[in-house]
C-alpha cells in the first residue's frame, strides 16, 4: 500500500493520541507528561532514541537500510499560557495550558510518520531524524535542540529538513500552503520602563508623570513604521502589555510596556533595534524622564529554500492532488523558531488548514482561546511528512551539500509567558 493508504489505517491511533495529549497541556522547555506519551507512542519501533538535558525534547533516529542522507522531520510539543474556551469534550485540563497553537497535532503527526517510515527501514537510502521539540511558543526550543546535537543526531550532519503547521483558520481544511522564499517573519522584543517621579494626582506640575510618556512612545512607535521604513518592507509593531499605577488618583513612579516587532530582513530588523529605543530614549529625554529599554533579537524570519519548497508543493500536488496545494503570495507577520533550522540546513516549511468550522474565516485563530482544530487532517499530515522523507532520501542532489557553523547555546531557559514569538 501507499503511505498515504497507511496513514489512513492510523488515523484512530493518532487521533487518540492527539487528544490525549490536548487534555495536558504543558508550557515552556519542560513538559515531562507529553515527553512520556511520545515516549509510549514510539515505544517498540526502531529508533535510536535520547532525550534532552535541559529540556523535555526527544530526538530519534531511524537508521535506513541502505547508506544516503540524513533528513530531519520536526514537531513541536508546547502549549501556550491560554484557558481554553472550546467547550470540547477533551479539552485542557489544565487551567492557563491549552494547544492553542496546534502543537498537539504536530507531535502526534509526526509520531505517525515516525510509524510510516519504520514500517519502510529496510527500503530507505538513508537516515531520518525525529524532532520532537518543546518551547516554540517563545522560550527557542529549536535553539536549544540545536544547541544540544539534534542536528548532527545522525552522526552526520542533516541534509534537509521539514515541518508543518497546522492553521485552525485562513486555509480550507485539508489544504496545504507555503511559498519560496521568506514565509514567516523574524520576531524581536521591544521592552521599555519610563521612570519618572510620582505624587498626588490632584498635582501633576509636581510629579514627572510616566504615563502620558509612555503612551507618547507607543504612539510614535507606530508612526515610525510609516515615516522611516520603506513602504514595501513589512513591519509590524504590536505593543501588547502595559502597566503603570495602582489608583486613579496617585501618579506612578514608572511605567512600562512590552511590544512585538516582526519584520523580514536582517537590515530592517537592524533598523528597528537602533531606531526604536533611540525613539524611546529621545521622548523620555525631551520631557525630563528616563529610559530604560532593551530590545531582544528572538526568532530569525522564516525562510523556505526555493528547491525544498518546490520539491514539498510537486509532493502534495503528486500525493494529494493538486487543488490541495495553494501557493502563497504573501509572507505571514507570525513567527517560527523552525527558522534556527532551516537558518543552517536546506528546507522548507508548510501550513496544512484544520478548520474546524465549515469556512476558513468563521475560524477562531491560532492563539485563540477557541481556536479548534479538526483532527481529520492528521493522516495526511503524517503521509506528507514520511513522503518528504522518502523522496528526498532518494534524491540526495535535491539541496547539494550542508555545511553546519557553530550555533551560541540559547541565553538560559525563557520564560513561556514572556513575549510568545509565534
């Protein structure tokens, strides 16, 4: 049989695993119950497998029956610090952790092309390596994988890799999506602290109010995009928490923000760091206050490598068929620490619609405390995945050869509810 007629026969498999893993979501780079159910899942195959040292990961290797390249499939585990809203009957059980993101799909997807291909060792012309990552909702799960060998699993280094992502709105379900070239954008924190001096609120004149200065900043931030980046380089700035005072009437000593920045170019992300906290420094300056600003480079843009791109969109239009493929015009402002990979080895990334309602747009989003996703999509997820592997196993001249440059070890272990990049 095909794989896609193969995944079919696991479909209940991964459903249930699917929701089992909804049911206990876990945050950040430490998520011992989901590392114990993939462990069980993967339980009896034939897998080299080890776990990390400073976080919950699993990595396994798939030895082929034949010597070839090493190609690497990856999932990500994490949930995001959401109270689920869904009204599912398997819904979190956990107040604060849901799968809001769909990562509870990709872990399950993989664990049936993990199933696939084992099923098909003898016949492969090399090997595979199974990413099964926490922490991509904003603490570098991928940075730290990378960091800890999953790259050079293999005993060689990776020679292509992939991922998928599930989307609980925009695409039909079912349908798969991606474009050459950036697809997802680079994620950058802005974090900024206005200290002033506080009084009575019946006397302003006195104080150094921090609030107003603050507000001024977020406002000149946002007018910055349109006076001083160029109007068809993509910039989005999102302030998306801000804190100042305890009651009406007393002026705070400080306030403080927290903005995302997500842009698609090494040179306007260097922009946006040298302008934005000289903005913030000048508007604090001008009304005699201070600044304290940090600006922190996250996640890379996403970037699909034109060859692996293409070569992933002829295998859904050659497996699936081609209605089920829709080239993307645009980049997406989300972003993705998949792209610490695809930085270092040639690939390509894809969305895959799983819409739970009957139109794309009636979807709640990704990130939603009520986004939903239809898990009728995870069989040909997980054909997808082990067709990729085959193919480019067997096509070794597909991304030439990969060179891996030493990657810095991630600055200690993110807080999952600090500025999630995706």
């Amino acid at each position: 049989m095909s794989l896609r007629q193969d995944a079919k026969a696991l479909q209940d498999d991964l459903v249930h695993l699917r929701r089992d893993l909804h049911r206990i979501p876990e945050i950040g780079l430490h998520l011992p119950r989901t590392q114990e159910r993939v462990l069980a899942a993967l339980d009896g195959l034939p897998l080299e497998i080890s776990t990390g040292t400073e976080l919950s990961s699993v990595t396994a290797v798939l030895r082929g029956g034949r010597p070839g390249p090493v190609v690497l499939l990856r999932g990500d585990m994490d949930a995001l610090p959401v109270t689920e809203q869904t009204g599912l009957d398997y819904a979190s059980q956990h107040d604060g952790a849901m799968h809001a993101c769909g990562h509870d799909l990709h872990t399950a997807g993989l664990v049936g092309a993990a199933r696939l291909l084992a099923a098909r060792r003898e016949n492969l012309a090399g090997d595979v390596v199974f990413m099964f990552q926490p922490g991509e909702e904003g603490c570098d799960g991928a940075g730290h994988m990378i960091a800890e060998g999953v790259l050079t699993a293999a005993g060689r280094p990776v020679d292509a890799a992939y991922g998928l992502h599930v989307l609980s709105s925009l695409l039909p379900t079912g349908v798969f999506a991606s474009r050459p070239g950036p697809l997802m954008a680079a994620s950058d924190g802005l974090f900024v602290r206005v200290v002033g001096a506080g009084g009575h609120g019946s006397r302003p004149h006195e104080t150094l109010d921090p609030i107003p200065v603050a507000c001024e900043m977020v406002t000149a931030l946002h007018t910055m995009v349109n006076r001083r980046f160029d109007a068809f380089e993509p910039v989005v700035i999102t302030v998306g928490s801000f804190h100042a005072g305890t009651r009406r009437n007393i002026i705070p000593d400080d306030a403080s923000f927290e903005a995302t920045i997500r842009t698609f170019s090494t040179a306007v992300s260097d922009q946006m760091a040298e302008e934005s906290v000289r903005l913030c420094h000048n508007i604090a300056a001008a009304h005699g206050l201070r600044a304290e600003v940090r600006y922190d480079r996250e996640y890379g843009a996403t970037v699909n490598h034109a060859a692996e791109h293409d070569f992933a969109a002829e295998t859904v239009r050659e497996v699936f068929g081609e209605e089920r493929f829709e080239p993307l015009t645009n980049p997406m402002t989300g972003s993705e620490d998949f792209s610490r990979v695809l930085d270092r080895v040639p690939g390509a990334f894809v969305f895959l619609g799983a819409c739970a309602a009957d139109q794309p747009a009636a979807g709640a989003p990704n990130h939603s405390p009520r986004a939903a996703f239809d898990d009728s999509v995870l069989a040909d997820g997980a054909a997808l995945l082990a067709e990729l592997a085959v193919r480019r196993l067997h096509r070794p001249s597909v991304s030439g050869s990969t060179h891996l440059p030493d990657v810095p070890r991630p600055r200690g272990n993110w807080r999952a509810t600090e500025l999630p990049p995706g």
